[in-house]
C-alpha cells in the first residue's frame, strides 16, 4: 500500500527537483514551471501523444503530433474527421490499429461525454484503443492523479534502482509495485514524465550516464555494477519470413489502381495495392487479366510479428477499367505516395526507382 504523505521517499523529491531543471520540451508537454503557474495539460493533446507514442519514438511522433492537432484541434473535431483523412495522416506511423482507435475513442468521447474525456481511471480505461498503461498516463499527466505509469523506460530505472534480475515482462508486476511505491500525491503528472524523461536521457538502455543521474546514489545496479545488464529479458522466438505479390497497375494517364484493405487486420483501412495473401507460399492474385512483369526485386518490410518479403508486379491499367468492390482508381494529381502505409510506399518507390532505371 502506498504511503499517502506527499513525498514519503526523498528519491521522488530528488527526481522532481531534477525534473524541474531538465524536462525535455515537447509539443505536447506542459513545462514544470507553466504548471506550478496553474497551466493545465489539455487531456486531449496528452491522450494524442500517448497513442502515437505506443511502440513509436518521440522523433517520428512529434510532426505527426503537430499535424493532426493543428488539422484537428480538439476531440470533437477529430470526432467528426472522415476516416480516409485520419488514416492518411496517419500513414507511415505504423500499427494501424491505433489509428482506427483514435476515431472510435473521439467519438465516444465526443458523443458520450460531450467531448470531454473523463478524468475517472476506470471510465478511461473503458474508452476504445485505452489499455492499462494509457489511462494511468492520462489519468496522471493530464489529471494530476497518483496513478503509477510503467512503460519502458520506466521498467528499466525500475530495475536497476532495485536491482531487480528476475526478466520482462514476467517482471512487470514486481517493476509495476517498486514504481508504485514511488509515486507521490503531490505532483504525480510531472513526476510520472520525469520517470520516463530519466530513462529516456540518463538512465538509457545501453551506457548510462549515472554520474549525472539524481538516483545515482540510491541506485542498487550502480552499486553492484549491474546496471548496463538490466532489465533483463526473456529471448524472443526469431520471427518468421512471409512473402507476397504487390501489383502495380497504371494506365496511359497516369491513374493508379488502388484498394482499401479490410477494416480487420494488418494495414485496415488504409490505401494500397492489390495483392496476394502473405504467407510462405502466397497465391497468385491479380487484380485482372494482363501482361503482367517482375520488376525483378523484393520490398523488405518488418511487422511486429513477422518480416515480409514482398515481390513487385507492374502492369499498365486498361483505358476505361471498371474497378472491382474495394477497389479505387486514383488520378495522377490526387495520388500522394506518403498517404500510403510503409510497406506499400516502399512498393512504390521501388518502382520508381526501376523507371528511372529504364
């Protein structure tokens, strides 16, 4: 059970007054000293940046970040976004599922709660696409409520303050208690970010700068010297290798054949190219009957899951072609390849790279 005085462990006074004077600045972050002056994190922007961080660096989030709050700039605004737009935003960020969550969440927000998120931990974690950690993060970033927030960085301080060696994530309950035990009642929104800002900055994966750590001296690992090797984690089992077909048809005109995926599974709802099934060995499918010719070079792209190889077929795409169910012809000056998810994007400029080639 946590202590309920403000700061019943000096560490978490250390690491605020650390915080104070190092927390990075990001676009959606309210700053240590705009907060003491009463400014408040907008829920919708913490929530926002909590699901474009998920598996995500801060790097690739923040033009995402900057581009989707000023397109939509509140909850109710995103609400109302046609889905096309959202995952066209959305498109080279990955783990398109989130996407797809990120408009069910605003719309529930928007129609249920009158576009104002919640600020109960439990109605948060009731919302679409809002697991156990992203309701702890809104619930104490933007509501300044003494919830404890474990994501990476977190577990790894967590380990070595405690010298903790049992593996991820068979260890995240034990890491998950030590953060608890912690986190204060007075200020938990910054100390949850200064937690995540240590890991991110001084108490990194690999050499870690624990001369300018606030919890050098407190830190067990440091004492021990088993810092550099924490956390430890169970070896992953070697992902398996798809293959594919990516057919690329356009015609005299420079019209592209496209299709929306199915709004279930990998890449769903986004834009792409027809193709076969992805497996060890994918069945021919064309979207119709021509010459069709292999450019002569795979696309490599790896998934959470699996790497897939994917083989490039081009065709040039018949005047008048009926599109089949799914299906989209896209004019030369409305096709954007950047609206187009990694994978397929890749498929792309790889043919691109073949016609300049001749």
């Amino acid at each position: 059970m946590r202590d309920q005085t403000p700061f019943s462990d000096a560490r978490s006074a250390d690491l605020l007054h650390w915080y104070d004077r190092h927390a990075r600045t990001m676009p959606w972050r309210i700053s240590p000293a705009d907060r003491k002056d009463g400014v408040k994190p907008d829920p919708y922007r913490v929530w926002m940046s909590e699901v474009m961080l998920q598996q995500t660096t801060v790097a690739a989030v923040k033009a995402y970040f900057l581009r989707f709050t000023e397109r939509w700039p509140t909850v109710s605004a995103l609400a109302g976004a046609r889905d096309e737009d959202v995952m066209a935003e959305w498109a080279g960020l990955g783990y398109y599922a989130r996407a797809r969550n990120l408009l069910k969440c605003a719309r529930v927000v928007h129609q249920e709660h009158g576009g104002v998120f919640p600020e109960n931990h439990d109605a948060l974690l009731a919302l679409p696409g809002i697991g156990p950690y992203t309701a702890a993060a809104i619930s104490s970033i933007a509501f300044d409520l003494p919830e404890t927030v474990l994501d990476g960085n977190v577990e790894r301080v967590m380990a070595r303050l405690f010298d903790h060696h049992a593996p991820l994530p068979a260890a995240k309950s034990a890491l998950k208690d030590y953060a608890a035990s912690l986190t204060p009642q007075e200020r938990p929104g910054d100390y949850a970010q200064a937690v995540m800002d240590l890991g991110a900055t001084i108490c990194t994966p690999k050499s870690p700068a624990c001369v300018l750590c606030p919890w050098r001296d407190p830190c067990q690992a440091r004492r021990n010297g088993t810092a550099a090797e924490l956390p430890k984690k169970t070896p992953k089992t070697p992902k398996p290798t798809r293959h594919g077909i990516a057919y690329l048809a356009r015609s005299a005109a420079g019209e592209w054949l496209l299709e929306r995926r199915p709004e279930k599974g990998l890449l769903g709802g986004m834009l792409g190219w027809p193709g076969s099934d992805w497996s060890d060995t994918p069945t021919p499918a064309p979207p119709f009957h021509a010459q069709w010719r292999d450019l002569g070079a795979e696309v490599r792209h790896t998934f959470t899951h699996f790497h897939l190889y994917l083989r490039v077929e081009v065709a040039d795409l018949p005047q008048g072609y009926n599109p089949q169910v799914g299906q989209l012809i896209i004019g030369k000056n409305d096709f954007k390849s950047n609206d187009l998810p990694t994978v397929m994007r890749k498929a792309y400029e790889l043919w691109v790279e073949k016609e300049a080639l001749g």
